[in-house]
C-alpha cells in the first residue's frame, strides 16, 4: 500500500501524500517527542519532519520507507535539540571583559561584581574538577586560552569543563541567586 502511496506522491498526487501523513503521524510525533520530551515543540518538529519527506521523497528507493522516515524524524529531533542546547548556552551570561569594555553601566558592573562574589563564596560546594575552571574565568577572569595553557589541556577541554560546570550551578543553586 506504501510503495502504491509513494509512487502516486512521486507522480504529483498530493492527496496520496495526505493519506501517508494520515497514517504515520502519530509515530512521527512519538518518535521526535521521545527525543525532545516537550509536546510543542514535538508537534512542530513533526509538521518539519513531513516536509522533509515530502521533498525527500523523489530520492526514495524502496528501502523500507517506515525506517526511513523515522530515520529522517530523529535525525530531524536531533538537530533542533542540538540547537536548543546551543542557544540555551549563549544565553548564559559570561562575564568576558574584553567583549563588554566600554558598553556596561555602572548598574550592571555592580551586579557583575555581585555575581562573581557570590561565585566566589559557593565556590566548594562545586565538584572539584570544576572549581579551578570556574575560579580562573569568572573570578580571575582569564580566557579560555589562559586556562588551558595553565592546565596544560586543549582549549576545547577547558570549553566541556565550563560548560558542565554551568549545567551543575544551574541545577544545585537558585536563579535567583545570580540576579
């Protein structure tokens, strides 16, 4: 019935293309919800999903189209989780000197102030293989660059470190705290 579907699609028939929708909805949306556990942005993955198919599906050989177009949702999934992980990093504020000199008011170098105090006095609650890299950029304000030469590790080292040393602040302390 799929191969019929598929070559009707491929003809231009866009009421075939309707009906494959029709019957794999449901496991297009469970199979991106597993992946990106949030109905919404399920829902809309899953519309992207079958736009990608429906442009894909002039390159499709027969090769078990169930597992093709799972292959394409997840791949799909992936790669918006990818990016919403990307973004939610950027959002972090660091504190970076060289990018801010000049533009920061006198209220935000007081918090910033703040922010690296409260740092500094929480600082051995954090796990120790963060602590070192926690304390040279946000308190001694050193660039990824300075840390890693010191550690005598690659740059992209000290990047995982910080990175999962953010992911433990923001889930042992409070929002709050840093504001």
């Amino acid at each position: 019935m799929d191969a019929m579907l598929i070559e009707k699609v491929k003809n231009g028939n866009d009421h075939a293309f309707r009906l494959l929708v029709e019957k794999y909805r449901l496991h297009i949306f469970h199979t991106v919800y597993a992946i990106l556990r949030n109905q919404q942005d399920a829902e809309d993955a899953a519309q992207e999903v079958f736009l990608k198919i429906y442009a894909s599906l002039p390159k499709y050989e027969n090769q078990g189209f169930k597992t093709w177009i799972t292959r394409i949702a997840v791949n799909h999934a992936i790669d918006i989780k990818r990016k919403k992980l990307r973004r939610q990093e950027e959002n972090i504020v660091e504190f970076q000197p060289e990018v801010y000199q000049g533009n920061i008011n006198t209220e935000e170098t007081v918090l910033l102030k703040e922010k690296r105090e409260l740092i500094r006095k929480r600082l051995d609650e954090v796990p120790e293989n963060y602590q070192e890299v926690i304390e040279g950029f946000y308190i001694k304000e050193k660039t990824y660059q300075q840390l890693a030469e010191e550690q005598q590790v690659q740059v992209k080292t000290i990047e995982t470190k910080l990175y999962r040393a953010r992911l433990w602040m923001k889930k042992h302390w409070k929002e709050e705290d840093f504001r």
